[in-house]
C-alpha cells in the first residue's frame, strides 16, 4: 500500500494549486479524523492511521472543479493511491447509499464523518454543518443528517 506522508499530501495539494481555503479545510478535516482514529485504536479497533490521515488531506484535493469527488478519486488512482482514492470516491453526502459509494471501511467512515464535522477551517457539530449546507444549496438533508448521526454513535461510542 501506498500512503504519503503528511508532508507529502501537502506537497500533493500545493502542486495539484488547490485552493489554499481548500487545503485549510483539509489539514482541519485531517485533525479530526485523526483524532477519532486514535480513540479507536486506543480502544483496540484496527484503524490504518496513515491512511485515515492521508485520505482526510487529500479528498478534496479537486474541490474546486464540478464533480470533485469523482475527479479528485480519479487523480489520486492515477497517482498510485488506489487505496486512497476508493476513501476519497466515498466522501460525497448525496451518494451515500448508491452501490459502490456505500462506506464500508472504518477508515472510509472516519473521512466521512470528519468532513461533515469542519465547515470550512472551523470545527462544528453535525447540526450546525448541515444546517450550513441546507442554506447554502438550499436541499433538505434529514436523512444524511440522521445517517451522520448514527456513524457518529458508531465512531465515538
């Protein structure tokens, strides 16, 4: 498997020019999912950490273009970061129970929920984040957030 470092994920991110607001979120996003992996693995669950860390820097590494999952999955496997990119693939709220995106990993999980924790830069509860996102694209999202709401149950038990 292979996962580049911190340092390196953020050479990634400044060599792909993602916008700095988007990095910004990412090392954010990273420093949560970090933190719950620990708790895990501190509580006897394996969780690949490295690759928890790299996942959460790099998944939005195309945020700024239209489809950024996709795009962004699809540049990290050409990178050699098929591991990654299948975390990153799965990252998307809209798509979470198609077939293929459904998360299955506890690593997979972890990302996910990070990023639905950090809005922008700043760490927020799932109700503030979701209420952000229900203004800013104006969708109703119940059942994401009930689904958020139930890995957060799974991860911080």
């Amino acid at each position: 498997m292979n996962i580049p470092s911190k340092e390196e994920c953020l050479a990634i991110l400044n060599k792909n020019n993602t916008p700095s607001n988007v990095v910004e979120h990412c090392k954010a996003v990273c420093n949560v999912a970090e933190e719950i992996a620990e708790k895990l693995i501190k509580k006897g669950v394996k969780v690949n950490k490295e690759l928890v860390v790299a996942s959460a820097l790099l998944h939005d590494i195309e945020r700024a273009k239209e489809n950024h999952v996709v795009i962004g999955a699809n540049l990290l496997k050409r990178m050699g970061f098929p591991e990654i990119a299948e975390i990153v693939k799965k990252h998307s709220l809209y798509k979470n129970s198609e077939e293929g995106v459904q998360l299955r990993t506890i690593e997979e999980k972890i990302v996910f929920y990070a990023d639905k924790r950090v809005k922008g830069k700043k760490v927020v509860s799932l109700e503030g984040r979701f209420e952000d996102l229900k203004k800013r694209y104006n969708v109703e999202l119940k059942d994401e957030l009930k689904f958020c709401k139930k890995l957060e149950e799974e991860l911080l038990q």
